[in-house]
C-alpha cells in the first residue's frame, strides 16, 4: 500500500476513535485462545491505547493472524501499536487455528458472534475496528449487532456485490475456502458449504452483503477499492 493511502487510513482510525475515552493495557503479541461453547478462537494482542480489533482480509480462508502478520496491504500491527490496543484472530473455519461449527443458517451472524464475545472475553465494552476485503460485511454486521459498542469503523477495500458478476464472491469461496475446508473437516459436506456461502452471498445481496447496517456508529471512515482480481468499478452513492 502506498504511504498516502496508508496515512489516510492511520487518520481515519485515530481521528475516528478520538471521542471515545481510552482504555489502556500493554499486550503483546504471544497467541491464546478462548472457548465459547464449541468454537475455539485464537488471537493476538499488541501495543497498547484504545481497543482496535483488526481484521484481515484474504477471503474467509485466509482471515489469519498470520495475513495480519504478513502485512497485506500494509504493516497494521507496526503502524497501530504505538496508539492502540491492537486485537486480532483467526476467522472460524479459516486456515488458521480457530475452530467451530458451521451454522449455515446464520452465516455472517455466526462470525459477529466471534467477534463480539471475543470482546467481551477481553471485558472490552468499547473498541474500534478496522478491516479488509472481507472484513468490509464483517464490520457493517457489527455496527448492526452492537452500534453502542463500536466506536469507530473503518472497512478498507471492502468486498462487495456486483449485479454483473453476481456469483463472484460465491464462487471464489467455494474454491478457496470450501474444498480445502471440506477436505480436513469431516463433519462438513461441499452441501453445507454451499448452503453456508449461498446465505451468505446469493441470497438477497446488496452491495455490502450485510443490509440495512448504515448510520448506527458514530463514525465510519471508508475507503473502498475493488478487489486485486477484479477489475475496478464506480458506485453511485446519490442518496435516493
């Protein structure tokens, strides 16, 4: 990522949890994880200030402490430790170590209701969130889930449904995150992995895949991009 492009995002996040009072703690960044019921999360924590739950991006495969490590698209940890509380996890169900079952009824639910108790495991009543690619949905269900506890919201590069290419999210997921997913989970069938991914992002999509999520936080800092592997798009944002 450029360092203008980086800049503005360091602005928004700092400039976005301004209002809020800090909550201070020093972490570091050893791995832990937490069980609530049958899911078993994993998540790091570095730096210290206002919680700042980070979320990478690279599809539900790869939302990985270890993508937040490898600095895609830029070095979050090192540019946001000196001001936050940097908190981080692996996505249920991704490459990484955090484990669960797949609620195929309630798909993106299921993921606020990580993110959410991984929060509350903290004691963590306020906190930003800043996200990538497929974190975009994640953070606009978390600002309809828990408006009084998101302070700020930046979804940067967030994904999103385009009417020309109606499949296309659907379709990259059932290759890079349901086969190899389905292959070492015997309790999941390529079935459930599709009902899962067709709840998700066939059924009544909008452009945030997460609907009526808009306005319930005090400041949401955006900055839109379209996919590496898409080529780019306009939105028309004319109120209606």
């Amino acid at each position: 990522m450029d360092p203008t492009r980086r800049n503005l995002l360091k602005t928004g996040v700092i400039a976005a949890a301004a209002t809020t009072a800090p909550a201070l703690a020093q972490q570091t960044g050893s791995g832990r994880f937490f069980q609530r019921g049958n899911v078993r999360i994993r998540y790091e924590e570095t730096g210290s200030g206002f919680p700042l739950l980070l979320v990478p991006g690279g599809g539900m495969n790869g939302s990985t402490i270890a993508e937040i490590r490898r600095a895609n698209p830029f070095n979050t940890i090192d540019t946001f430790k000196g001001d936050f509380r940097c908190i981080y996890a692996d996505l249920r169900n991704s490459a990484g170590e955090s484990t669960g079952p797949l609620e195929v009824d309630r798909p993106w639910d299921s993921y606020t209701d990580d993110h959410i108790a991984l929060m509350d495991h903290l004691d963590i009543k306020k906190f930003a969130v800043l996200g990538f690619c497929i974190a975009g949905p994640f953070i606009w269900n978390l600002i309809k889930r828990a408006p009084d506890r998101v302070a700020a919201a930046v979804p940067a590069q967030p994904v999103g449904f385009r009417p020309e290419l109606p499949t296309a999210v659907y379709d990259s997921q059932m290759k890079g995150w349901a086969a190899p997913l389905v292959a070492r989970r015997p309790d999941i069938t390529m079935d459930m992995a599709d009902r899962f991914l067709t709840k998700m992002y066939r059924d009544k999509p909008d452009f945030a895949f997460i609907q009526h999520a808009f306005s319930q936080v005090g400041y949401v800092f955006g900055v839109p991009r379209p996919a590496a592997d898409t080529p780019p798009f306009g939105v028309d944002l004319t109120p209606t």
